[in-house]
C-alpha cells in the first residue's frame, strides 16, 4: 500500500471516530492510532494534518488531539453557500480534458496501462538523488537564474537538437505542458484556429480550449500526418499554427517519414504558417530515431519542445522551448508574465544529471525496459486478445490498439477499470470525430513484463463492449 493510500484510509477511519465524538472531545494519541492501525508513526500525523486543514480537530501542544468544537455562539457553523459563485464565473469552463485521469494514481491493486511516465524500476532514482544533491552545493544554487535557464542547460538542449540551434535560442520552462501553454499564448488570440494532428495529445486539446482556441484535426496515418490535407487544412482556416508530434507521436507511435518531414515544412511555409514540434520522447527511442524538424529550420518556422521528465521521472518538471526571430521574445515575455522562472535547483539538478556518465547508462536501461516491455505487450494482446490490431513502434511509451468496428472503447475502459487494469479510451484523443475505436497502452508505465501479462490477461476478461468470441 502505498503511503498516501495510507494517510488517506486513516483520514477516512478517524472522521468516522469524530463523528461519535463530541466537540472538544479527545481523539487517541499517536501511539495508540500507531498501535491501533498498524501504521507509522509519519502516516499518523499527516492523516492528523489533513484533518486539521479540514476543520474537524485541532491540535493542543502538550495535550492531544481534539474534536473542533462549535462557534462562539453555540450553534454549529453553517453550511457553506457556493451558489453565488455560479454567476461571477459566468459561461466560461476549463476542462482538464481526461488529464486527470492519466495523473491519478491507480487504487491499490490495479495495474496502470494508461499513464505516461515510466515506473520507478526505469527511473534513475539514484543517480538523480546524486545529482540534486550536487545541485544544491552550486555556488548560488537557491539564487534567482537567468531568465531563460541557466547557460549549460541551454547548450545542452542546443546540441541533443542539432542544426543551427544555439543556446541562446532555447527558453527553459517548467516542463513540456508548460512549453506547450505558453507557446499556444504567445501565437495565437482567442478564438483562433489550431491545427493539430487527428489523434493527438490530451493535453494540446486541454490547453487549446482553456484558451478559447478552436482545434482543426488533420489525419494522421502509418506514416504520420499527411501533407496534403494539412495543406487543405491550412487553406479552408488560414489558420497560423500547426501542433504535431513527428517523432513517436501519442498516441500512435508513429514516426512521420523522412519526405513527409520535409513536406510538412514547406506545406507550413507556404501557409506562413508555425509549427509547434512537441519532441517529448526522443529520449525515450527503442531504435535510432529521425532528427528534429527543427534541425532543418533556418528561418525559425519551427518552435521546438524537447523535455527531460518523460525520460526520468515525473518531478523532473524540466523541458526547453525553442523558437528563433521575433516569436522567440514574445515566448520569453509569456513565461515571465506566467511564472517569472523554472526553479535554479531544479535546473542545477538536471544539468548534473544529463552531463554525468550515468545518463548514457540509463538511457541504454530505459532503451533495454522498454524494447522488452513492447514485446511483452505485443505477444500478450496477440494471444489474449486477437481481434485487436496493433502496429509495431519503435520508441515512445505506447501502443494504438484498433478495436473491431463497433466497440465502445469508452464502455471498454471502465470494464477494463473494474477488471483491474486502467487503459485509456481512444475517443479522447481525437479534436472531432474518432474513425474508429481505439485503445491507447502504456507498455512504458508497467513494473514489469509479467505485469503487462496479466494487464492483458484482465483486459480479455472485461465484458462490456468487446464481441462475442466464436467457441
């Protein structure tokens, strides 16, 4: 069980024992709650912190825990009205767009097939812990850094690009759904058009609507998306931005060809048109992978996101926006105006990490975990579930599984939930009508290969949309 479950259940048991209590009362002291439950003594007391912040016990130094007691008055407070709040916030929504479900840790017992980090066992854990705490002996590294990162950091995402890219092009920002954020701001107005690959990322839909921007799909097949109707698509919108992922895309996988690549730049060009390349998994390659399409940029029509976290670990929130000409200040004034500035000891920490000899280990490690969990994954849905069709990938964290025509892959997912196994419906990834049913599976997110067997295994045994196998 993992601690924050923990914390959470002993929460839960202790407002039921509130609940018997009067105000005033005195709840068990810690070591009888350690005792009691079997817990640690840490968990105790955060489960005490979260009630605290709630307003049910207050804490007496020297004394105990108690039952908040009632209002000077006598009464007991009144329930809070939120009505009001209905008509200040007027007609205007944000939507975490299915994120949240990809964020939340799977309960106890389920196995997570729909996220997209990679598992502790891929992380460099020890080697991250080396390199934060050389990060934090750095001369001034609690100081305020440069506004645009930190100078090695810069060259370093410079030089894993290529091309003309120098340091001074590269913006660091607080991870690559951050870049993606201010990117969309930095070119677009509200009500715009947004030209994104159909499927595409959760999280470029998420932000384009938080924004007030108007998402155009434009289809993606084996070989990425086609230039011809980006072409079409640039010319019914006069649209100004293309968002696409070329290398590894989520949720296909797929990796747009070399003279697709070249095609996409000059149907772009000819639009005077951006396009925003969301690089997020070149580090995350199962077999060599293209350069970026902004390796063979000269006029800065590409804005390049590259990110650390995907390949190392969720908190490593550190990612490099790219963008070259006038575009570039205006991005740089977006993240001031955001958040000022990515945090220096993150920053310290990354370029130890990245500059030491254990990160050539661990890409070959993360290259190594995730050939064989792709393969696992492949032979597991070839013999437990035949009817669905998958397309090899060469690097990224997952796979597009075609289901047969007229599954609800919706309905697929929550059986697949209460099976065990969290897997994430296709229909969410597309900006307007999916053509067809999909699933997206994480092979890059599981423990093991024996857990992506019986993720599988589950997956067969939900009921609820897949049809009848013949006896």
């Amino acid at each position: 069980m993992s601690q924050d479950s923990s914390i959470a259940q002993l929460a839960d048991l202790l407002r039921g024992e509130i609940d018997r209590l009067g105000p005033g009362e005195r709840l068990p002291s810690s070591r009888t709650l350690v005792e009691r439950h079997r817990v640690s003594p840490v968990t105790v007391s955060r489960a005490l912190g979260v009630l605290t912040a709630e307003g049910l016990v207050v804490t007496r130094p020297g004394s105990g825990t108690f039952v908040a007691g009632r209002t000077p008055s006598g009464r007991a407070p009144r329930a809070a009205d939120h009505g009001w709040q209905a008509v200040a916030l007027g007609d205007r929504t944000v939507h975490a767009g299915g994120l949240t479900g990809l964020l939340d840790p799977a309960p106890e017992g389920v196995i997570a097939l729909g996220g997209g980090y990679l598992p502790p066992t891929l992380q460099p854990l020890r080697a991250l812990a080396t390199a934060a705490a050389r990060a934090a002996r750095r001369p001034g590294a609690w100081e305020r850094p440069p506004l645009a990162g930190i100078d090695g950091l810069r060259t370093w995402f410079a030089r894993t690009i290529g091309g003309d890219v120098t340091p001074g092009d590269v913006l660091i920002t607080d991870g690559g759904q951050h870049a993606i954020s201010i990117a969309l701001r930095a070119l677009l107005p509200v009500g715009a058009p947004l030209l994104v690959e159909s499927p595409t990322y959760l999280g470029v839909l998420a932000v384009a609507r938080a924004a007030g921007l108007h998402a155009v799909p434009v289809p993606v097949d084996g070989d990425g998306v086609r230039p011809d109707l980006l072409a079409d698509a640039f010319a019914m919108t006069g649209a100004r931005v293309f968002y696409c992922q070329p290398t590894f895309h989520n949720p296909t996988g797929t990796v747009l060809a070399p003279e697709r690549r070249r095609q996409v730049l000059s149907v772009a060009r000819a639009a005077g048109a951006f396009v925003i390349e969301d690089d997020f998994a070149r580090h995350l390659a199962i077999e060599p992978a293209p350069p970026p399409l902004a390796a063979d940029d000269p006029d800065g029509q590409v804005l390049h996101i590259a990110s650390l976290t995907k390949a190392s670990a969720p908190s490593l929130r550190i990612a490099a926006l790219t963008a070259r000409g006038p575009v570039a200040e205006r991005v740089r004034a977006v993240q001031v105006v955001d958040s000022f500035f990515p945090s220096r000891q993150l920053q310290e920490t990354a370029l130890e990490l990245v500059s030491s000899p254990a990160w050539a280990r661990h890409r070959r490690a993360v290259r190594a975990g995730l050939l064989a969990r792709r393969d696992a994954l492949a032979v597991a849905l070839a013999r437990d579930l035949p009817e669905v069709r998958v397309e090899p990938v060469t690097g990224g964290l997952y796979l597009w599984a075609r289901l047969p025509d007229g599954v609800d892959d919706v309905a697929l997912a929550e059986a697949a939930r209460r099976e065990g196994v969290v897997v994430s419906a296709g229909r969410q990834y597309f900006p307007a009508e999916p053509d067809g049913p999909y699933l997206r599976i994480s092979y890059g997110m599981a423990a093991s290969e024996a857990e992506l067997a019986e993720g599988v295994r589950r997956l067969a045994r939900a009921p609820a949309a897949m049809p009848a196998r013949p006896s």
